[in-house]
C-alpha cells in the first residue's frame, strides 16, 4: 500500500515551496561573490603615479571563482605613459584585466624609461 503523503498535489506543493525559499535564502548568497583587488608596486622605480585606473575583476573569474596573484612588469617613457607590458605570472583571465587597466595608467615625468613591476591579489 502506498502512503497517502506521497500521493496527490500535497508533495509537488512541499518541493516546490522547498525550492522557492531555498532559492530565496542562498540564491542571493551565491552570486554575491565578494571581491576585492590589492594592488602593489613591486619597485617604484622612482616615478610617482599620478593616475591610477584600479582593474575590474572579470566577470567569468566571478562566475567561476577564480582568485590569484597577477603580475605585471611595466615599461613607462620619460613622458609618464605605459609603452610596454610584460606579463610576469598569473592566470590568464586576471592578467587580461590587469593588463588593460596598467596600460591607462600615467606616471610624472622622468629622465628615462622607467621599469616598474606591479601585482594584483585578486581574491574574495
């Protein structure tokens, strides 16, 4: 004999009621991936930034929950501009964002190029 609680609409109502407050209480824990980036300058190289644009963490690091250390080595003119990144370390999707936010990045005048390694701790 089959028991009267698993027959019927009573059960469909149950786990569907069940999903509806699961998906309530950690939906909204889940995709609320906290991030955070710390950026350091390895050596200064003498020259003082004076523009800065701070890297976005990626949408599919998010996602994906990938954090690390992303590692940089800039090459600046004497005019203050990024010419060249070298890229050091780290997983490509966080090296991709690093990249693009250094090569914004502008720096006071100098008597030469300057090289300047710079890393992002991209981490939750």
């Amino acid at each position: 004999m089959v028991p009267q609680l698993w027959s019927g609409r009573a059960p469909l109502t149950k786990m569907i009621l069940g999903l509806v407050l699961c998906a309530l209480f950690v939906g909204p824990q889940a995709s609320a991936f906290q991030t955070r980036i710390q950026l350091f300058e390895v050596n200064e190289g003498g020259r003082k930034i004076k523009n800065r644009i701070a890297p976005e963490y990626p949408d599919l690091a998010i996602k994906t929950r990938i954090t690390g250390v992303a590692r940089v080595q800039l090459t600046i003119t004497p005019e203050g501009t990024v010419k060249d990144v070298k890229e050091l370390g780290g997983s490509p999707v966080l090296l991709a964002a690093l990249v693009r936010a250094v090569k914004q990045w502008k720096y006071e005048p100098g008597a030469k190029d300057t090289e300047v390694e710079v890393k992002a701790n991209f981490s939750r």
